[in-house]
C-alpha cells in the first residue's frame, strides 16, 4: 500500500516508530513532516496529507498530533476524506470495515508505542465491508459534492 505519513510536534516520535513498521511491513510511504521536535501547527501537515489522499495518490493516511484531535478535525475538512481517531483495537477494526476510513489519527501523549503500532497494523489490514455500510458513506460524500 501507499501511504501518506504526517505530524506535528506532538506526534513526532510516533511518526518516526510507524515509520519503523511501515518499512518493516513493506508498504511504501512518503513522510510529510514535521522533522523536529519545533513547535508547528498541526494543519499544516494534517491538509497536505489529506489533500494527497484525497486525490488518489496515496491509498491511506496516519496522521499523529498530541491528541490525534486537532490534526482529525484539520483532515476532515478536505472533501473525500474521513480521518478516524483510533486509540483501541476495536475502532481500529470498525472504522474500517464500517466507515471505510482513508486516514487514521492517533495521538502521540494517550498512547504508547505497543498498542500505536498493533493499531496501525489492524487498521492497515482490515478492508471495507461494503453493504448497508456504503449507503451511509455514499451519503456523506453526496453531501460533500452538493
Ligand atoms: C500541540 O501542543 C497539541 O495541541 C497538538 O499536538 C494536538 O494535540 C492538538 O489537537
């Protein structure tokens, strides 16, 4: 899978431990900073990322801030993408076989590198259910195209 990889300070250090498993993994991926531990404001990787999903040019996104909060909220705005904070093996799972979910946000301060990676990992092998679920996503993108 391609995959579009971003954070703000906040999530600096777990971008650079997914990272680790994307490569582990096998996925080929394209970090869109940040590269330091400098304060920076989290749209402005959190709408790069989203753009370049939405656009097709990558197949998913992880996002990291503090919270995995803010740089959610910066993702959604951009038309084609739902961006899902998982912090629990359960979400991992559900965002994407009922929400059909192109970016997945977590935050660096709630919680730890074991349980992010094992995330990261659910929710890049879980597909879509399709169904009953795709009417409720055709609805939302119907609402974005209006
Ligand atoms: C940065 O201090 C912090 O506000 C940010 O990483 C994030 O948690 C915002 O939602």
């Amino acid at each position: 899978m391609k995959i579009a990889i971003g954070a703000d300070h906040g999530g600096f250090n777990l971008k650079k431990e997914i990272i680790g498993l994307l490569e582990e993994l096998g996925h080929e991926y394209k970090d869109f900073g940040t590269h330091s531990a400098e304060s920076i404001d989290y749209p402005d990787v959190a709408i790069p990322v989203a753009e370049a999903v939405a656009a097709g040019e990558f197949d998913r996104g992880i996002l990291i801030c503090g919270t995995g909060i803010g740089i959610g909220i910066a993702a959604n705005k951009v038309k084609g993408i739902r961006a899902a904070l998982v912090h629990d093996s359960f979400s991992a799972k559900a965002t994407r076989q009922h929400n059909d979910s192109n970016i997945m946000t977590m935050g660096e301060r709630v919680v730890g590198p074991g349980l992010a990676l094992d995330l990261v990992a659910t929710w890049l092998d879980t597909d879509f259910e399709g169904g009953r679920h795709s009417n409720r996503v055709d609805k939302m993108s119907a609402y974005e195209t209006k």
